[in-house]
C-alpha cells in the first residue's frame, strides 16, 4: 500500500464521520453524501487489499454507476428540501 493511498483512506474515512456526525445539526442529506464516502472508503480499501484493481474493466463501470445512482439521491434530496423550505 502506497502511502496516497493511506492519504486517501483517511480522507474518505474522514469526511464520512463528519458528514454522519453532522447530519443531526445540519440536514438530513449529510447522511446521504456520509454513505457515498463510507462507500469510497470501502472500495478503495478492497482495491488496496485484492491482488486485482477495482478501478479498471468491469469494476471501473460498476464504480461509476454507483456513484452517479448517489449523485442522483444527493441531488432529488437537496432539490426537494429546497421546495419544501420555500
């Protein structure tokens, strides 16, 4: 494991304690994007501990999916809490 990769780790596994831990004060949405970076944090775990990567082929697609479906839920939330405020 190289130590970016450490440096990622700790960024993902980082800004989803504080999205989850500020959900509460915040918005509800927090919860949303903490679960998208607890997400990267486990993918790019298992892509630093599997003897193959998961950001190529068929992996790579797969990831991107995910995160596009995430990108989606952020968005309808955040388009919704905004109507509802107005």
């Amino acid at each position: 494991m190289q130590f970016t990769d450490i440096i990622y780790l700790l960024v993902w596994a980082v800004l989803a304690a504080y999205c989850i831990y500020s959900a509460r004060k915040l918005s509800p949405i927090l919860y949303v994007m903490g679960g998208f970076f607890v997400f990267m944090f486990g993918w790019k775990l298992a892509d630093c501990l599997l003897p193959f990567s998961l950001f190529a082929g068929i992996y790579n697609i797969i990831f991107r999916i995910v995160a596009i479906v995430f990108l989606a839920v952020i968005i309808l939330l955040y388009v919704m809490i905004k109507r509802k405020s107005k």
